[in-house]
C-alpha cells in the first residue's frame, strides 16, 4: 500500500483558502498517502486538509496522512474510516461529525485499526456539530462507533 503519493505543494501563504485534497461523496479511497509542505493550521502556513467527505456507503481504507491540517472530517451515513494512519496532523486526525461539506447527518459511521499520533486537536474525535439548530427544537442527531 502508499504506492501512490499526493503531495501538496501549498503556496505560502495560503491566501486562496485551500481546502481539503479530497473533497468526496460516497465513494472509496484506497491506498494514498497524501503529504503536504503545510507547517501549521494556520493559512500563513499552508493550511488544507488531506479528505473531506459526506454521502451515503463511503469509505476511506489504508490512507497514510501527514503534515495536513485535518486529515479525514466525515458526515453521512454508512461510512467506515479503516486500517489508515495519520501522523503530525496540525489539527483533528479523524473527526466523524454531521457537518462536513454539504452533509446534515452523521449516522452509522465506523471507525475501526487506525493509528493515530501527533495530531494538534484531537486524535480522535465525534462531533456532532449541528444539534438544536432550528427554532421549533429540531435536533439532528449522530451516531458513531469506534472499534478496537
């Protein structure tokens, strides 16, 4: 596997607000390591993450993430986060939550055999973000899971 390097050349600074290198709904992600020249989470310093994802069934499986601002930031519903590593992430390693990209749900999401260290936020993190929103008290819920 990480046959196949992304490397991010961000130009500094990154006034342009780059986003994430993959920005996806419903599909699958395999065997990438994605790097990037970013030396913080700042946008002086080449902020920009590795994936952004939302949809129905996705999957991220043996990524290798490094030197990015987040590396994976997930809503939707049925989506799985397996057997990837991410290592010196300037902010959230992986972050299942209900609000990335256009998503509004976070049901169903697995996270499951990934490694994580050296992360400047959380390693690990379930975010429901979007709760309460609406005046008639509207909730919208998450539901994750990690396993071991």
């Amino acid at each position: 596997m990480w046959y196949s390097t992304i490397y991010r050349d961000v130009p500094l600074p990154n006034n342009v607000g780059l986003a994430a290198v993959f920005s996806v709904t419903s599909c699958t992600l395999r065997n990438f390591h994605i790097d990037s020249n970013a030396t913080s989470r700042g946008t002086n310093d080449g902020d920009g993450g590795a994936m952004d994802t939302t949809g129905t069934n996705w999957v991220a499986d043996s990524m290798w993430n490094q030197h990015v601002e987040s590396s994976i930031w997930a809503s939707g519903a049925g989506g799985t986060v397996k057997n990837s590593r991410f290592t010196s992430i300037w902010a959230d390693g992986c972050n299942l939550n209900n609000v990335a990209l256009t998503g509004t749900v976070g049901n169903n999401l697995t996270a499951t055999n990934n490694f994580i260290r050296g992360t400047g936020d959380d390693g690990m993190a379930i975010n429901s973000v979007a709760f309460n929103q609406s005046p008639n008290g509207t909730t919208t819920t998450l539901r994750c899971r990690t396993l071991r």
